[in-house]
C-alpha cells in the first residue's frame, strides 16, 4: 500500500487513516512518500509517531531518503 502525505499537517490523520485501512485489509506494509522537507530531528519524532502505534511492528525511512517512509503492520493487535 502506498500512500502520498501532501502537507506536515494532514499527516496524523493520514497515518491514523492509512494504518486502519492496512490493518482492515490485511497489509503486510504500508509506504508513505511525504512530500514536505523533513529534519533529521523531524525524523526521529515521526518514526516514534508511527511506533506509538499498536498495528506496527517496525517503522524506518527506505534508502536513507528525507522523504519515503515504510512501516510493517501486525495482523493482531497485542
């Protein structure tokens, strides 16, 4: 599953969103490209964003890239 984040504010609901949908269908992952500069402290925050999660198991940025973001789901919820 691929999904485009457009702004840094439409990202939460994005993810919230995208990760429900992943779950629902029973997706072994999920790619984000987002489409706004990101720091390297920026980063670090939204990988423990997205680990906050119950449904991830792993979040990392893919090729060391400022911008593509891929996460692995569950298919239980602990």
């Amino acid at each position: 599953m691929n999904t485009k984040i457009r702004s840094r504010t439409s990202f939460p609901r994005v993810l919230e969103e995208t990760l429900y949908q992943a779950y629902q269908e029973g997706k072994r992952s999920v790619d984000f490209l987002l489409l706004f500069p990101v720091t390297e402290q920026e980063r670090d925050q939204i990988i423990l964003q997205v680990k906050s999660y119950s449904v991830v198991l792993d979040a990392k940025w893919r090729f060391g890239t400022h911008c593509l973001y891929k996460t692995l789901t569950r298919k239980e919820i602990l």
